[in-house]
C-alpha cells in the first residue's frame, strides 16, 4: 500500500528534479520515490532486495 503526502519545494528545485527524472526515463514522483529508497539504503535503514534467478526460479 502506498501513502500520499503532499511535498512542498521550490520552482527551481521542481524543474532540476523534473529534468533529472525525464533524464532517466521517470516521472517526478518515480523519481522522488527512487531517490528516497536509494538514500534509505544507503543509509542502512532498509535492506536491498535481491532477486537471484536459478533453474528459472526466481528468490529473494
């Protein structure tokens, strides 16, 4: 289930994130959403998923 919340940012800020979220293919919330999950990560506060395929099964 996903949460809504609303998220206030300057112009500037928004048209830099909405450049680098077209850059790579996203919308800007895809583009929040990754770039939250990556800092949780690298941050140790939330595992990486790691998906291994064997045999055509697929683990986590």
């Amino acid at each position: 289930m996903k949460k809504n919340f609303v998220l206030r940012i300057d112009e500037d800020m928004y048209k830099l994130l909405e450049k680098w979220a077209q850059d790579e293919f996203r919308s800007v919330n895809g583009q929040v959403e990754y770039l939250i999950h990556q800092a949780l990560v690298e941050t140790g506060r939330k595992c990486k998923k790691v998906t291994i395929k064997t045999d055509d099964k697929k683990t986590e």
